[in-house]
C-alpha cells in the first residue's frame, strides 16, 4: 500500500510539472475571447465574451467570478466589444460598439455609470491619464475627457477628424491618436486640456495602428502605405522604416528599445530604435491570421504572437530575442486577440471561436519597457511607463536580503529605493497605490549578490501614497512613499 502511495504520488508530481512547461495550456475558458484582457494586482482577469454580450472577471485560474450583462433599457442589449482599462480605484471601462454607450463597471460587477454617446458611436479603447480622467474618441470626430467619479464631460473637441486608432497618453499627460481626413491619415498630439498642439501627415492612405510611445518620447504608429513612422514628441519626423507591405498593428517595444510590428504578408518584424531592420519572422501566413495583432513581451524579453502559420496549423510563438523560434503552441482555432501575461507567467491569448488560453511560459509578467503590450501595461491604461534606472552601488558579499527607506520622501517626481540581495536571484520590485493596484513594474530581472539603488520617477502618476513591493526568493518588504506634485 506504502508503494502504491508513492506511485500515485510521483505520477501527480510528473503531471504537475508537465502542466507548468513552458508552450502547454494551463487553462482554457470558453466564451471570453472578444478582445485582449485586462489584469488587477490581485490576479483578476476581465475579459469581453465573444459575442459582445458579457463581460467576464475570472480568477487567476480561469474560473469565472462573475460576468456583466450589458443592457441599453430593459429591451435592447449593448454589446461590449473593447479592451476593458481599469481605473486608479479599480474601476472597469468598456465601450458598446453598437449602441453608441461607455461603460464603467464596479469590481463588484455592479454599473458605476454610464455614458450615452450615440450622436457619435465610441470608436476606440479607453485611455486613463495619471488622474484618472477617461479620454475616448467617437465615430463623429469628437475625442472626450470623462470624469472618473460620474462620467460627466470634462472637455470635448470635435476637430472634423475621425478617428481611427486607440488614444496613448505620454508621462507628461499628452494625448497621441491618429485620426483620417480627406482620405489621409495624421498623428495628432492634444494636450491634457483638449488643446491641439500638431499634427504629424503620415500617409494618403488608411491606417489601422495605434499609437506606442517609447522611453525617449519617441511615437510609434504603421500605415498601410507599408511604413512604420517615428516621430518626435514635437511632431518632426524622426526615421520612417519601409516593411515592404502595409503595418496593420499597433507596434510594441522591448526592453532595448526594439520595436515590434505585423504586416499584411504575414511577416513579424523587428525594428532597431534607429529605424535599421533587426530580422523578420516569416513563419506566420499572409491574410490567413488575424495578422492585424500585436505581439506581447515578456520579464525574459520573449515575444509572444499568434496566427495561422505556413504549415497552415494555427500556433502561438514564443520567440527569442534574436529572432528565433523558442517554442510553438498548436492551437484549436486561429488566435484572435492580442496577448497579455500574468506575474505568474500565464500568456494569455484569445482563440477566433472564443476560447481565451492560458499558456504557461517562462516570463513572470510583462518586460520593463515602455509600450510591451497594446494599451502598454496589464490594465490597459494606454498611459506610458516611464523607465527607471538601476545601479550597483556595491558587490560586496550581504548576510540579508533587505529594502531602505525611499528617499527623499515626500517626493517629486524621483525617489531612490535601495535595497541588498545576499546572493544571485530574481528581483522583483513593484509599485501600489493605495486600494492596492499594481500601477508600475519597475524591475524584474536577475541580480548579482550586492546593493543597488534603484530611481522610481514618478513623473507618469498623480500625487498620493504608494506602496513599494520588493520581492527576492519568496521573501517580501514593503516601504511606503508620498508623492506630492
């Protein structure tokens, strides 16, 4: 009985470990894979179903919690079809891509409010600024600032724009959206306030890209006239690099400032922050995938994407940074939405026929870079991360892992954190606000036995309490810091 204990023991020990190999599917849930997901602090996934009809909030297993029916009056449903962005207090944002409504949701499932905009349909994801202000854009040309609290007009400008592309706020509050008119396609930069302050001529044709912005303030945005276009923070042009075919995603950004894009013949490329090509992947077909995805970065700088690939099998990739393949996953169905990744290394990716995926990999969380996703951070805020810097300011041999004080505190808008590790490991060192949100991902890589000062600027969030998280071999400090702007 002892032996037959022990087998059934080590055969639930092999199963275990098999479960958690990097390329295998943790978990799969039916029905919510209608755009790419948003992710709290406390693991809690909220995702758009397939059909529009609900929003899901699943735990960190994949099992739902609740779900959120949208309705425009006791008749007539709404249907939600946007990547949801959480707000500073944990709120939910969606659109209606039907009815013309905007929606925010509690963490309870409860409706906060809504907003009727049916004059001009909501055409984009949400973007939340450091104070929390919601910036959404419409079918009429209108770009709106909501107030968080009741959803009431903050300013409203209706330029004779449309706009076709997602907003993205930089770390000093200026709003990026590309827009069309008289059939050509403008970056245009707004400022905190509703003020137009340029507007960057991209191209003749359409575009279905978003804006990215990297760490220098550089904006990234593709075209269908097959240039991908960087642009400084005035509005001159910096580089433009030609991919041969129409970019129809958004770009996303590593951790070396690499730049990500998709193209309609199927190839993924890798661009140097100088406008120079890296390398293309060319395993994915052309117009046979949902190409039009952005790609998701890992801890690790693994870049994760989807599509039908020349072996006309529907896989997600995982690839190196070099350019070559790490693994690859054989999917169901073609896989529809751009990812996200969980602390606890879960990438997850929707399937076409509405099957959200939970794969395990080797990346604990998203990469400390700019814009390494869509809407730029797990809840999809669209706001930028600003990126810190990092030194070792000795390696001499330490008895304890241990964390200072931040300094200067009160602050603004830098602080240092200085922290020791007694051996090479793993550091993870995370921001918190004061209900609890993970709001910043300042580090996690592997370091050397010694000490480092690490400077926080917090240039890209409002004033108020924080909470940094510093996390090395199962152990955790936590120090408490004030910004004050």
């Amino acid at each position: 009985m002892k032996q037959l204990s022990i087998f059934f023991a080590l055969i639930i020990y092999v199963i275990s470990l098999s479960a958690q190999t990097p390329g295998t599917i943790q978990w799969t849930f039916e029905g919510g894979a209608n755009n790419t997901p948003a992710i709290t602090a406390d693991g809690t996934i909220y995702t758009p179903s397939t059909d529009g009809s609900h929003l899901y909030a699943l735990n960190s297993e994949g099992i739902k919690q609740w779900k959120f029916t949208p309705y425009y009056n006791e008749t007539l449903r709404a249907y939600i079809t946007s990547t949801p962005a959480i707000g500073n207090d944990g709120t939910i944002y969606v659109r209606d891509q039907q009815l013309g409504l905007f929606f925010a949701i509690n963490p309870d499932s409860t409706e906060k409010w809504r907003k009727d905009l049916t004059i001009g349909l909501v055409e984009s994801d949400p973007a939340i600024a450091a104070d929390g202000t919601i910036i959404v854009a419409t079918t009429m040309g209108e770009l709106i600032a909501l107030n968080p609290d009741d959803g009431s007009e903050k300013w409203k400008i209706n330029p004779g724009y449309s706009y076709y592309s997602s907003p993205a706020i930089s770390g000093n509050g200026t709003i990026y959206i590309g827009v069309t008119v008289s059939g050509s396609t403008y970056l245009k930069a707004i400022s905190s306030d509703g003020i137009e302050i340029w507007k960057f001529k991209i191209s003749s044709d359409n575009a279905d890209s978003s804006p990215a912005i990297g760490a220098d303030g550089t904006i990234y945005i593709g075209s269908r006239d097959n240039n991908l276009y960087a642009v400084n923070p005035n509005g001159t042009e910096k580089w433009r690099y030609n991919a041969q075919k129409g970019i129809v995603a958004s770009p996303v950004i590593g951790p070396d400032g690499t730049i990500y894009i998709n193209t309609f013949d199927g190839n993924f490329h890798a661009v140097n922050p100088d406008g120079t090509e890296k390398w293309q992947f060319d395993k994915i077909m052309a117009m046979m995938s949902n190409i039009q995805l952005t790609a998701v970065i890992g801890s690790d700088s693994t870049i994760y994407i989807g599509g039908t690939s020349t072996s006309f099998q529907n896989k997600i990739y995982a690839i190196n940074p070099d350019g070559t393949v790490k693994w690859e996953l054989i999917t169901d169905n073609i896989p529809y939405t751009s990812g996200t990744i969980t602390s606890d290394g879960l990438v997850l990716i929707g399937g076409y026929q509405g099957a959200l995926y939970a794969i395990n990999s080797e990346s604990t969380g998203l990469a400390n870079s700019p814009w390494p996703k869509y809407r730029n951070n797990l809840i999809n805020t669209a706001y930028t991360s600003v990126i810190t810097s990092i030194e070792q300011i000795s390696d001499k041999t330490v008895k304890d892992f241990s964390l200072s004080e931040a300094y200067p505190n009160p602050f603004n808008p830098s602080t240092n954190i200085n922290f020791t590790i007694p051996q090479n490991g793993l550091v993870n060192i995370s921001v918190y606000n004061a209900v609890g949100q993970n709001i910043e991902n300042l580090l996690n890589e592997n370091k050397t036995a010694g000490s480092y000062k690490l400077l926080w600027n917090a240039s890209n969030v409002g004033s108020g309490l924080y909470f940094i998280k510093v996390r090395f071999q199962g152990s955790v400090y936590t120090r408490k810091c004030v910004l004050v702007k």
